[in-house]
C-alpha cells in the first residue's frame, strides 16, 4: 500500500495532539492534503514547513546552501519550504544536491521526517 | 462533465497570426484592447502565499481606501494561487471553502463596491502551481464563464504543469514538443538532379541564431528558442534558431526532400519539426509575398530508437522554384504553443465577457520570451521566475533581496527589464518583472525608494505584494508607495518605457547590454507627454556611489529623442527646471549636461525635467 498524504496529515496531526480537520483550518494542511494521493517530497516538504511554524519554530535564516540544490527553483512554490527543512536537516536530497520535488516517499521516509520535527538531535547537519 | 484536460497534442496554428514569422510585424490581435497604461493594484502572493484567505483581501480592499491607495491609481485586487478547491466540481472552479467561505462572487461584490477592481489567478497548464488540479487547459470556456459571473476584471495566468514545454511540473520529456530532432543533412531529388546536403557542410548550409548547435559530428541540435525564465539570457535580438539549406536547382517544379535525423526527448533534441521552403516563387501559388516561406511540414516525426541512431525520413514533397531556395528546419512551436494557450483563454474570456476588458497579465516567467510575441493578447508579462521565494503568511512580512545570482532580487528583475523597453508600448503592453516587495523584511527604505522609481520608470505594473497592515498614512512605507510624482511617471499618458542611456560598465551600448554585476551606477531617460522628461541616476550596488556621474541631453536625445514630443525644443533647450521627485527640491539649471554624486547606497537621484 502506498504512502498517501493523508497518511501524512493524520500523523502530522496527531504530533500536534489536534484533529486533522484543525489542523486544515490552521493553515499546517491544504485541502489537497486531505486526499488518498502518493506523497511526494514537495508536498512533504511544505506540511513539515508550516508543522514547525505552527510548533513555534523559527525559520532559518540563512538557506543559502539550499539554492545549490539543482531542482529548488522547479517549485517556485515551494523554495522556501524545501529550504527550510533541507536546512534544517529534517529531509535530505534524494541523490546529490538534487532534492526530488515529485518523488514519492515511503512510509519508512515519512516516519524518519516526523522523527526529526520533534527531536531536533536526530536531524543531519 | 469532465475534469480532466483531454489534449494530448499542441493544437493546429489558428492562422499566420499564431506563427513566428508574425511575431515582429507588432499587431496586436484585433479583439485586444491597446492603450492601455500599466496595471495598478495589489497581489496576494509576495504577502501571503497561498495563506491568503478572503478575510485577509477584504482586510486588503478596506486598507486601500483607508488610505485612498484607490485615489492614486491602486485599483486591482488580485487573489493569487491558493484560493480554489484542489478539484473541479462538475468541471467548475469552486472556492476553497476555508478560505474563502463565501465564494467569489461575494468577495468581487465587496470588492466592487469598494470601488475597487477584482483580480484571480489561474494556469495554461493542467494544474496550479501550488498544486490544485485546476489549470484552464482545455477548460478555458468554462472557466472564462466562471470569472465572468464572479465579476473578474483582471486575470494572472501562471505556467505550471503546462503540457507543451519543460516548464515547472511539466514532464521533462515535454522538451519534445521545443525542439527540433537533430538533423545530419537532407537529400533531395527531382527532374534528374539529386543533392545531398550535410548540416557539417558550411557551404551548404546555415545555423542562424544564438542557440543552435553543432555537435562534435557536425549534425545540428538546439534548435529551437531559448529559455528565458533564469537570469542571464539576454532578451534583446534574435531568441530562436534554424537550419537553413541552400539548393540551387536549374528547373522549377515537385521535387522529393528526405531529412537524415534523430529524436529525443530532451533540451536540445526533440521531435517537433517545422520545415519551410522559401523560394523567389514557392509561395506564389498561396498568394503570399515573394520571398514569404510556405510551411509544407509542422508535426512530430516519428521518434528513433535512440537520440544518436539517425534514420532517413519519408519524402516530404516540395515545390522549388528555378534558382536558389532555402530549406529551413525549424521549431517555434515553444512562442507559438504558448501563445496559442494564452490566446485561447483571451479569447474565452472574450466571449464570456464581450463588454468587458478582462486584463491578461501573463505569468508564463519570461520563459519562451514573450517579450515577442505576448502583445497579441497580455496587457503585460513577465519576463523571469518570481521576484522573491521567500513569500510571507499572515503574521510574518516575508523577505526580498536587492540583489541576488538568481531571479530573486530586485536588481536581478530590473537588470533584464531595463534592456527592454522597446518591446512594451501603448499599442503593446508592459514588461512585467513581478510584484514589488517593497516592505518586505530585508528591504530597507532606500531600496524601496529605488525599486519604486525603478519600476516607474520602465512602465512595469505597479502590483504592490506586502501586508497592507504593516503601512499607515503618512508613514515611511506609506511615502514610497503614494509617491504621486513617481507614479505619474508610470502611468504617463505617452507610455514610454525609460531607455538606459548611460550605465558606468557599458560604454558602446547600454541601451542593450544585459548587465548583471550590480556594482555600477546607470542612468535612465524617459520622455513624457507634456514635453517633460524624466532622468534616473541609480546606484545598484551596495556601496555609496561618490563620484559624479554626468549625462548630456544630446546623448539622451541620441537614444531616445524619436519618442519625445517636443523633440526640436528639447535640442535647443539650455535651461531646465528639474525637480528631485524623492526630496521634492526644485532647481533651475543652465546647461545640458545633467549631473548627481553622492548616490546613497542601492539609492537614487530622479529628476522630473522641464524646459524653462
């Protein structure tokens, strides 16, 4: 069975103790985020983006080594979400400096990444 | 009804008016609306992301008339991505419910009755950017009819999951669509002559342009037009390239062309061709001009089994005319598939709303230089990726640069802009280098000063993109964006885009060099309607600028004297009275020669000039 974005929210709510229905209306999900479709990493990127915001979590201010990233600007959307957690050291490229905006993540990836938003010794500097 | 695209093509050209070949004759489709000076208004992105909801744009209109932003020209409230169910609803748009609880029909209404004029957002390719599934590819006629009952006066048109192009989301195979697949040579046969002509062979034939290519065999590939959406890409002269083969036959009449060639599905090699013949009399049986070329093949080729396993295409029938002809490989599918999306919406919304002028802004990035041919349908569009990446949410202004390697700063918008001024006009439309990012964190009052001449003086779009909570009358914010004197630079009713006509790094042309080191000083010169010019000292780098930088009226008038009114009086003129539209200082000057020192760091000196 595939890792879904609602997988995704429904763990991303139960770290915040909230239903994910609040979660929604909080502005940590999108409407899409509630749906039974893959979960890619740019999606990913911005839940765990907006989880750390809503957690009180400061941004980083200097992502400089993210724009080294070969694929950041393919989601003009997203930079600044996959810059923050690239940083930030919760999720790392798929393969060299390439970030993977539309892979998919497992089940075993998304556990790691949950992992590390609230453990902050677990994340890679 | 369905909600999902079923294109799986680029469509037919509608007409000559869809080709290339077009592009530089500068007619604006007949059904668009020209004359008009840039937009004016506030978009939600830079401010809000895809957090903007439709308490925030209410908060938004109540604050342009709190501090009568409307009086000054502000008129547009445009919601950007973020704003619509992630899904079609019987085919239909439909508002995010959380959001914007009571639809946009209601939120066009307070909008209107504001006085004010009410934006949206959209995409020609399949999907939003921020994801939602509900791009106006293929939906363009219903969606036209949403807007059109929701009361929209102005529509952003973004480029994601576009299906003809390798643009952001797309496949990266869509390349296959922009270009040409890589071609060794052609042979062609008839009435007892055979010529085999090699792309390696120079005396046979020629690669035009800046991008194409040859590789290390001498076959041809890259051809095709440039990708504009990253700095650095010139945007002056000719974008595109083609193959042309010289054949010079001793009887007119059908002769055989076979192409040698090999597909992939990358930048640099796809598998669209376009083949055009161009003889004394080839198009003589259409009607067409002498010398105009007649397009006997636009479509895919069948596709090889690998890029380097070169195979000889079916014979592609031709007529040539006695003498020499010019067999020309091409693919401007890149401008022409993106016009033709972009023309379909403009249309649409046409038709939905005949009485009405539903401003196009187009957001296709600069990418297949729209600069040539986006006049047909956009009052404007944009000429790079975004301004800023890191947009703001409710409670936290978000960040800008002044400069930066990527598309991401003000100097890097501006540095591309600056060098096209003659691409917009009143008959045309506007260079768009996105929204401001004036009062953004990082930016800091003297950049903002500068930003907003800037984009003053090249005629851009006046979005604003900050929280308007942060600005109260009067205040420092306040000041730069309510500069009535700047802003009426912007919206001069002879709508000239300031030319460059001196820059500290680029003595021989500076009108047209693209420059990216920002350690320099330029000087801008723009004509105005009642006789009056405008001229711009600005100091793009980081560091005071002590020297004094002069300009003669006769140098300016030597770039841009042919668009001044008064251009006789302006020659003889040697007393001006000038006024410094940031300090408001007015003084009397004897002389043509036009002077500032001491620029502040990323600071300015602007002058309104007139004849005394």
């Amino acid at each position: 069975m595939e890792y879904t974005v609602l997988d995704f929210s429904n763990r991303i709510a139960e770290l915040l103790s909230v239903p994910v229905d609040k979660a929604y209306k909080s502005g940590v999900l999108e409407m899409q985020d509630l749906k039974e479709t893959p979960l890619t990493r740019q999606t990913a990127a911005r839940i765990v983006h907006r989880t750390l915001l809503y957690l009180g979590e400061h941004d980083e201010r200097n992502v400089e080594k993210a724009f080294l990233l070969k694929d950041i600007y393919d989601c003009h959307t997203c930079v600044m979400h996959v810059a923050q957690v690239y940083v930030k050291g919760i999720m790392k490229p798929s393969e060299d400096l390439v970030f993977g905006m539309q892979e998919c993540l497992s089940d075993e990836e998304a556990n790691d990444i949950l992992l590390k938003i609230s453990n902050k010794e677990k994340r890679i500097n | 009804m369905k909600t999902r695209t079923s294109r799986t093509n680029p469509e037919p050209l509608k007409g000559k008016e869809y080709e290339y070949s077009s592009f530089a004759e500068g007619k604006a489709f007949p059904e668009k609306k020209t004359g008009l000076l840039p937009a004016m208004g506030w978009n939600s992105w830079n401010a809000f992301g895809s957090g903007n909801t439709e308490e925030l744009a209410k908060m938004t209109a109540d604050k342009f008339i709190e501090l009568e932003l409307d009086k000054l020209g502000y008129e547009y409230i445009v919601l950007d991505d973020g704003c619509y169910c992630p899904e079609r609803a019987d085919g239909k748009l439909t508002n995010e419910p959380v959001k914007f609880p009571s639809g946009f029909k209601a939120l066009g209404d307070y909008i209107h009755e504001k006085g004010l004029k009410f934006g949206m957002y959209n995409d020609v390719g399949t999907n939003l950017c921020a994801g939602a599934a509900v791009g106006t590819c293929g939906f363009e006629d219903v969606d036209a009819k949403s807007y059109a009952e929701w009361g929209v006066d102005f529509l952003k048109v973004d480029n994601c999951y576009y299906l003809w192009d390798n643009a952001t989301f797309s496949k990266p195979e869509s390349a296959k669509y922009t270009f040409a697949p890589k071609i060794k040579g052609i042979r062609v046969t008839g009435h007892g002559q055979d010529f085999s002509l090699r792309a390696a062979d120079s005396a046979a034939c020629e690669l035009t342009g800046s991008v194409g290519k040859f590789d290390d065999e001498g076959n041809a590939f890259f051809i095709g037009t440039t990708d504009g959406t990253n700095v650095g890409t010139t945007p002056v002269g000719e974008q595109s390239s083609e193959l042309v083969f010289y054949v010079n036959t001793s009887e007119e009449g059908l002769y055989d062309l076979f192409v040698t060639y090999a597909t992939a599905q990358e930048v640099g090699q796809g598998e669209w061709l376009q083949i055009a013949v161009t003889g004394e009399e080839s198009g003589s049986d259409k009607g067409l001009e002498e010398n105009d070329s007649k397009i006997i093949f636009d479509g895919m080729m069948e596709a090889t089994p690998s890029k380097d396993a070169f195979t000889v295409s079916g014979a592609f029938s031709i007529k040539l005319c006695k003498g020499e002809n010019e067999i020309v490989f091409m693919n401007h599918r890149r401008q022409e598939n993106t016009l033709n999306s972009y023309a379909a919406m403009f249309y649409a919304l046409k038709e939905a709303s005949p009485e009405k002028d539903i401003l196009l802004s187009m957001c296709e990035w600069g990418k297949t230089n729209p600069q040539n041919w986006g006049y047909k349908v956009g009052a404007s569009w944009r000429i790079l990726n975004d301004i800023t990446f890191c947009v703001g949410r409710d409670g936290d202004p978000g960040r800008g640069s002044w400069n930066h390697p990527g598309t991401q700063s003000i100097c890097s918008q501006y540095n591309k802009a600056v060098v096209m001024d003659e691409f917009s006009g009143l008959d045309r439309g506007w260079n768009d280098p996105d929204m401001m990012v004036i009062g953004m964190n990082d930016i800091t009052r003297q950049m903002s000063e500068t930003h907003m001449v800037m984009w003053c003086m090249l005629n851009s779009p006046l979005m604003l993109g900050l929280d308007l909570r942060r600005v109260q009358k009067g205040d420092e914010l306040y000041k730069i964006i309510a500069n009535k004197e700047l802003i009426a630079l912007n919206q001069d009713a002879l709508g000239v885009q300031a030319k460059r006509v001196f820059s500290t790094l680029e003595e021989n042309e500076p009108d047209t060099a693209y420059i990216m080191d920002d350690n320099r000083v330029d000087v801008l010169f723009k004509p105005l309607s009642n006789g009056d010019f405008a001229v711009s000292f600005i100091n793009l780098s980081t560091e005071k600028n002590e020297a004094v930088i002069s300009v003669s009226l006769d140098v300016m008038l030597d770039f841009a004297g042919h668009k001044c009114v008064n251009l006789d009086k302006l020659e003889k003129a040697s007393k001006f009275k000038l006024k410094n539209l940031i300090t408001g200082e007015e003084t009397v000057q004897e002389g043509r020669m036009f002077s500032a020192g001491n620029i502040e760091p990323c600071g300015n000196v602007t002058f309104r000039v007139s004849v005394c």
